[in-house]
C-alpha cells in the first residue's frame, strides 16, 4: 500500500517535469524575442531570420524536453540516439532538398546578387525577382519565369551585370576594306560624343579589332552607368549605320572571290 510519503516521492518528480516545460516555454519565447531583436539590427537578410529561429526553437525544446524526461527517470540516452537516427534518416532521404537549403543560406550570406540584380547563371539569365531558401526565381527579358534550385547557383558561375555602377558599351562596326579607317573612327567617335549618357571619362574609344573575311572592324568603347547599358548600345548601333550612310562609310555583306580555274 502506498503512503502519503510515497506519493508524495512519486508525483514530485512530475512536478519538477511539468514546471520543467512551463518555465521552458517562457524561456523559448523570451529567447525568441531577443533572437528577432537582435536579427533585426544584423545585416543578414530577412529570408534567414525565420530559418534561424526556428532552428534555435527546435533545439530549446528538445533541450527542454530531454531534461524532463530525465526528471521522470527516463533513460534520455535512448531518446537522444532515437532522435539522432530520424534525423539522418530524414537527411539522407531530403539530401537533394536540403543541398538546396544549403545553397540559400549560402546565396543570402554571401549575397553574389540580390534582389532586382540583373544575372546570368545556373543557365539562365534575367532579373532576379525572389530569393528563397530552395530556389532563386529569375524573370527574364521577355518575362519568362525560371526557378533555378539554390544547389545550381551557389556552385556555378555566376555573373552580375548590376553590381558595378558604371559599365562598358561595346559596339563592333564592320567597314570595307575600301573606306577610310580614320574617317571611319572619327564618325563612331563624333557619335559616341553626341550621346549625353556617355561618360568623356573615360573617354571613347575606337580600334581596328579585326581584319575579317569582307570586312575592317571596329571595336568600339564607350563607357555609361549601368542602367543606360541598353540605351546607349541601340543607340551606337542606329546612329553609326546612319552617319557611315552620309559619310559614305560602306559597310560590306559578306562575300567571296571565286577564281576559275580552266
């Protein structure tokens, strides 16, 4: 028969459990508290802060939990190796998804780009419109949207044509072999000038890049801020074929000599 001692002796280590959890819980929400105050005023993007605390709360209730259950007399080495098997199991079976979630985290601590960056990577190239912890999501000029997993863009090549704030134009100009290569220069040059968005430093510049097949080309090398890249470029390409037309700058199709020999 049990006496008041008994149960007393048996119940006060429920007690000690219940109060155990009770307190625990307080402490995970006050610890949550400081966590979102804390991340908040750090650099690392938002994407992360949700994935950390939730990380930072699984591990304050298993702490909080294996100490009960070692209040109540339960063996928690067992609990610990149970918890440890499901977890490499579950890791094992998710090694795809959660290479992914590496990636993301990698992606948003590194930050290579970011948001509303124009890249080319993982085999697509566009406008980054959101970054999640499994995948980058890129919409590109024609306003396609591609997913591209986060496994793929944290390993592979990645190009940011948006980070640096000043970039280079560069325009090729094909010319007969015929015309005159500093008239030639001087037209490209007097175009680029005409042109506000282009920097005068640095200033234009014009090379003979190639002796082609039918054609001299030009390179030419004009510097503007990165988000007038497009407009300047259409506009070499439109003004320069139009002012070689008045300076009678020919610019040849390509074409062949044939010898026949009899």
């Amino acid at each position: 028969m049990l006496t008041k001692e008994g149960l007393i002796a048996m119940g006060t280590p429920i007690v000690v459990a219940l109060l155990i959890i009770i307190v625990g819980a307080f402490i995970v929400k006050a610890v949550m508290k400081l966590m979102t105050k804390a991340l908040e005023k750090t650099k690392i993007d938002p994407a992360l802060h949700t994935f950390i605390k939730n990380i930072a709360k699984v591990a304050l209730w298993l702490l909080i939990i294996v100490t009960a259950l070692g209040k109540l007399g339960i063996p928690t080495s067992t609990f610990v190796t149970v918890i440890g098997a499901c977890g490499a199991a579950i890791a094992l079976a998710l090694k795809d998804s959660l290479s992914n979630v590496a990636g993301g985290i990698l992606i948003l601590v590194t930050k290579p780009f970011g948001k509303g960056d124009y890249i080319e990577a993982g085999g697509a190239a566009g406008t980054v419109d959101k970054i999640d912890l499994m995948t980058t999501t890129i919409r590109t000029i024609d306003n396609k949207v591609v997913r591209v997993p986060n496994s793929n863009m944290s390993t592979s090549v990645v190009t940011n044509y948006s980070e640096a704030k000043d970039r280079r134009v560069d325009n090729n100009f094909g010319i007969g072999y015929e015309c005159d290569i500093d008239k030639a220069r001087e037209i490209i040059l007097k175009v680029a000038k005409s042109n506000e968005l282009v920097f005068s430093d640095p200033e234009p510049v014009v090379l003979v890049g190639d002796h082609a097949d039918s054609a001299v080309v030009l390179h030419s090398r004009v510097w503007c801020k990165n988000a007038d890249y497009w407009t300047v470029y259409f506009y070499m390409q439109e003004q320069v074929k139009k002012a070689f037309d008045e300076g009678d700058i020919n610019i040849p199709y390509p074409q062949v000599d044939l010898h026949v020999i009899k």
